[in-house]
C-alpha cells in the first residue's frame, strides 16, 4: 500500500473474533472511530481473505470506508496491466453485491422481478460470465509461456517478495529499461541474454505477497508465472525469501540459488556455477565453409583460443545443450571436434 502513496495507519488487536465480521469487536470500534473522525474517504484493507458475507456486513458497519482484503488491493493494482488480475477483482465485487442482493431479497419477501430479485440474477448471471473469462484468461497466459522461448539454453526466472529488486536485477542481466512504477512487472516478463555460451531467456515476476508460501490464489492470479518456473532450469531467489524457495523446490523440484546480492554482476557469478558447460578442440579444413562456422563459434559459444596452422584449431566452450549442435556442425564441414576436459 505505501508504494502505491497511501499514507497508512495500522490498527492491531489481538482479541477474541465476533461470529459476524470474523474480526475482533475492539478492532471494529477503533476502525471504525478513525474512519468517522477523518476529513476524508478511507481505503479500509483487512490483512486476510475475506468471503462475499464478511465484506457485506463489515461495509453495513463502515459505510464510509471502502472496503479491501489482502487479496483485493493484489487483484486491483496487478489488474492494471494483468488481465487474470483484473478479473479477479471484478469477480470479488460482483460476488459481493450478489451477497448483499441475495441478504436484501431474504429481508424482502414482496421483490418482484425488477427488485432485488432481478438485481440478484443480474448478479448471478455476471458471476458465470466472470468465471468462464477467469478460466479462459488463465489458460491462455499458461499457453502462451509454454509456447514461447523453446529455442534458448536454458529458462531462468527471478523471484522474491513484494518488496524485492527482482526488476532491478533483470534489468542488469538483460539490458532493459524498466518502469520506475512500484509493484512491477503485474505479470512475467521475459527477454533473452546471453552468459558465456549460453543463450538465457531471463523472467522477471511480480512480488509474491508472503514471505514463507506461495498462496494458491496467488498463483491462480499469474499462471504465467507457475508456468514458467515449471520450466525453469534455475529460479534466482533475491532477497530474503530462503522459505519461499524451498515450497518451490519441494513442489517443483528445481535448482534454487539464493543471490547474496541484488545485482547482475552476482546474478551471473551465480548462474555461471550452475549452467553446464563442455569444452572441445575443434580442428576444421580451410575452407569456406569452415570459416563461416569459425564465425558461428565466435557468435554463439565462447571461443577460448584459435590456432592456423596446418589446419584450423579452435578450443571453445559451449552450453551442454549445445554440444551436439557443435558436433554437427563441424562434421559437415569434414572437421574434427574431440572433447577437452581438461580445458588446455
């Protein structure tokens, strides 16, 4: 909330919750004092997931205050640039305003059709709508991180809470401006770069609002995200977030490192120890042909020393991945390509 420019007040109780606003009756009494003494509208978020009938009749008891949960403020900041996002928020309203029709409705035995009960199957109908555009949304942002960067070494995604540099450090690693606007990106964003020979499709994420979980309704709201980290060969934790990469790692069985500082320079320190590697010595004809691969090679693997002498020999290092594309390469020019392991 305060990256959003908010100033913010927090009230605290630790007492015995009411059967009806699930919240502690002190608690309701001092919200609901500082709300009535203010010169203005407040933004009133409960640190917790609220159903459609706790926000009903919470908002009975703050008329002026409007009304969030946890969820809520995620869903309508991300949704300004995440559809998934978006939708959620809306759903959330309109299953609140069909809470309130339907508890009108049951106060009112004499709605017709254009009261309360028309205002409820307006609402019910909505609630369907929403639902199928939440299911299909999530499906395509899946589909759409499954079918994209399939031709790179290797997937690495950022994450971290809320508050982490996860963007300053894609930043570094991909050469990318970035906005300045706190609380992005709202979904996955993805740019290739390169890490001595390999070819990286490097994914920035939005802030995950816990520090020891991954929230079901947040990975409900970027399906991008769970899609990408399920294809991930390494996901780079910034910041304090130990916890979080271990749910991950349980759940997806990854390779996790924790950067043990929020820049690029150690993001590709870290990576280079991950990210397998071959060496080969490379002996090639003179020929036409055989140069332009030595021109690929300078191009695509890290090139540690070239020698003409009664043949071409490059000793070069590649992505792992990449080692039977070398040896394809230099077969069809009728070379010869013998491993280094020792890198001499």
């Amino acid at each position: 909330m305060s990256t959003q420019g908010y100033d913010l007040t927090t009230i605290v109780i630790d007492s015995t919750e009411d059967s009806v606003h699930y919240l502690s009756s002190t608690a309701i009494a001092r919200i609901e004092q500082h709300v009535s003494d203010a010169a203005e509208s407040y933004l009133t978020v409960i640190d917790g997931a609220m159903h459609p009938g706790q926000f009903v009749d919470l908002q009975l008891r703050l008329p002026l205050a409007t009304l969030r949960d946890r969820r809520g403020v995620i869903w309508e900041w991300l949704g300004k640039e995440n559809p998934v996002a978006a939708t959620q928020f809306d759903l959330q309203q309109c299953r609140i305003t069909q809470r309130k029709a339907a508890m009108e409705q049951r106060g009112d035995a004499t709605s017709g059709p254009s009261g309360t009960s028309g205002e409820l199957t307006a609402a019910e109908q909505q609630v369907q709508q929403l639902r199928s555009t939440l299911e299909s949304r999530q499906a395509m942002a899946r589909q759409r991180i499954q079918s994209s960067y399939t031709d790179v070494d290797s997937q690495i995604v950022l994450v971290g809470r809320m508050d982490a540099p996860t963007t300053t450090v894609w930043a570094g690693l991909t050469d990318q401006t970035v906005s300045s606007i706190p609380g992005r990106p709202a979904q996955p964003t993805t740019a290739i770069t390169t890490c001595g020979p390999h070819t990286l499709a490097v994914t920035d994420t939005p802030g995950i609002p816990d520090s020891d979980n991954l929230p079901e309704w947040f990975s409900e709201t970027v399906p991008g995200m769970m899609a990408t980290i399920e294809r991930a060969t390494c996901v780079l934790g910034v910041g304090d977030c130990q916890s979080l990469l271990s749910v991950l790692d349980d759940q997806y069985d990854l390779t996790c490192r924790i950067l043990t500082s929020a820049d690029a320079p150690t993001a590709r320190e870290t990576l280079q120890d991950v990210l397998e590697t071959a060496e080969y010595v490379v002996q090639l004809p003179y020929s036409d042909t055989a140069h332009t691969l030595v021109s690929k090679l300078h191009e695509q693997t890290t090139v540690h020393a070239i020698e003409y002498d009664d043949a071409i020999y490059v000793r070069t290092e590649v992505a792992l991945s990449a080692a039977d594309w070398l040896r394809r390469q230099t077969l069809a020019v009728d070379g010869d390509i013998q491993a280094d392991p020792t890198g001499t």
